[in-house]
C-alpha cells in the first residue's frame, strides 16, 4: 500500500480536453400555465394533447396550449403520477398516482363531461326532463339497430325524468349511412322520424333511394316535399352539425351515448340506470 501511494504522489496526471461540434437548438416556449400550488409531478398524453400536474391532493388537466380542461381530487399523500390512453386505439384513459410515504400505487379512470347541442333533434320523452341520453348512431351499424328494446325499458323506468336524442354519425365506408340519415332527418321534418327510424333498421339490409322513397310512402308522407327535403340546405347543415358535435364529444364509432355527457361504457340497463341515479342526485343536491 505504501509503495501504491509513493507512486502516485510521484506521478504527473495529464488530463485531455476533447472537444467537438455542438448542433444549435432552436427552442420557444410553447405556452406556461400555473397550478394552485407547487407541481410535485407531471406526464402528458400518449397523444400529447393533454398535460397533467399533480400538486397536493390534486391533479389538475390542461389541453397542450395551457387550458385548464379539469381538475381531479386525489388524496393528499400521492406525490408521483403517470398515464396511460390513446383515444384513437381505443384504449381507456387512467391516471396512475403513488405515494413514497404510504407506499401506495392508485389507478384512476376519467373522462370528460361533454356539452352536447341537441336543440332540433328528433327525441323520445319529455322534452325538459332532468336526464338527457344523446346517442350518436347510424343507419347501418348492427349494434344501433338492437337499442330500441333498451330505450323502451329506459323510458318505460323513467318516464318524467329521462329524454332520448338521436345524433347521426354515419360511418366512412357504410355508403348508404349517410343517404339513410338525410331520409330519416326528411322524414323528421314531417314529424315522423322514429317511424322512418324504425322501418330503416327494419330494412337495413335493402337500403336504397327506392327503399326510402317507398318507406315515406308506407308512412304517409308527403312525397314530393320528403324528396325535396332529403337534400335541402337544412337538412344537410343538421348532418354537418350532427358531425361536427360527434367530433367534440370524441366519438369515434357507432353506437356512442352520453348521459348528460357522461359517456356509458357499458350499453346495458343496469349500468345505463346507475348514471341516471346518480345524476339526479347529483340534481338534487345542486
């Protein structure tokens, strides 16, 4: 050891710098924003749509601009957060929390609550009731063809507190969706939508212009306004809004519903009940 240490002491270090190109970067500040209180985490989207900052006992949600879209309670020990969801693939958005002083790990599902334009569509119950179901659907999509049973229970369970509104969202490559709808909407314009409704998934399989012109006919309707209607400036701008609302509320197929904006994860009556519960509780205590 000793003769390691006279060595060392008897010996000159050289150190060489290497030195080589450094590549510029050209940076700005894309937007800033503040919390309640100091940040203790952050993550972002899969997507990079949406920021999240967890501060204490709370997790707030900016858009990537710096808009606050929400904010989330959480208990005041969790002091790291990541998340998961890619709303194009289909996958539920989570937060996962942590706390390196309980040792916990949490997950937390969420979505946002929606405000969706129903004013002119074609509804079932009570037109000022406390509950608005809105489902997005179209015309040749199976699963929206077997809903009509769930909505009778629906109505039939919650007769003065629940309204039904339908929103077209007629799917690419479904070409007659969208002729089927502007049909429908003509036949809406004669106060005889749910009928045409029905008659069109009754015959979903033979859709055509023969088949609407004859389904308007069976109804009664005035034909020559019902095929002037199918193409007039009005009815095309409710398809167009109808889109445009589908595209802010985040649908991405058929069928999609909200309850008072909430989307239903699961399209059965229980589940559908339990959202109507609670939202008339939640109406009751406001």
């Amino acid at each position: 050891m000793k003769r390691l240490i006279i060595f060392l002491t008897g010996t000159f270090l050289f150190f060489s710098f290497i030195t080589s190109s450094v590549a510029e970067i050209d940076w700005e500040i894309s937007s800033d924003f503040k919390t309640d209180s100091a940040p203790l985490d952050m993550a972002s989207s899969l997507d990079g749509k949406l920021i999240f900052t967890l501060t204490k006992g709370k997790v707030h949600i900016h858009s990537n601009d710096g808009k606050l879209k929400g904010t989330i309670e959480v208990n005041p020990d969790m002091d790291n957060i990541s998340v998961s969801g890619l709303a194009l693939a289909g996958i539920e958005t989570k937060i996962y929390l942590s706390s390196t002083k309980s040792r916990t790990v949490q997950e937390i599902s969420y979505a946002f609550i929606v405000q969706i334009n129903t004013k002119n569509s074609p509804f079932l119950g009570k037109e000022d009731a406390q509950v608005e179901i809105v489902v997005f659907s179209e015309f040749q999509c199976p699963h929206c063809s077997r809903l009509g049973p769930l909505f009778e229970q629906i109505l039939e369970n919650n007769p003065e507190t629940v309204k039904i509104a339908y929103k077209n969202f007629p799917i690419r490559g479904h070409n007659n969706a969208k002729p089927a709808a502007q049909a429908a909407l003509a036949a809406h314009e004669q106060g005889k939508f749910w009928e045409y409704h029905d008659e069109l998934y009754a015959n979903m399989h033979q859709l055509s212009a023969k088949k609407y012109l004859e389904i308007a006919e069976n109804l009664g309707l005035d034909l020559e306004k019902f095929k002037k209607d199918q193409a007039s400036p009005a009815v095309i701008k409710h398809l167009q809004m109808d889109l445009q609302d589908a595209q802010q509320a985040g649908v991405r197929g058929t069928p999609t519903i909200f309850i008072n904006g909430r989307k239903l994860k699961q399209r059965n009556l229980v589940s559908v009940q339990k959202l109507i519960d609670e939202e008339l509780e939640r109406l009751g205590k406001e």
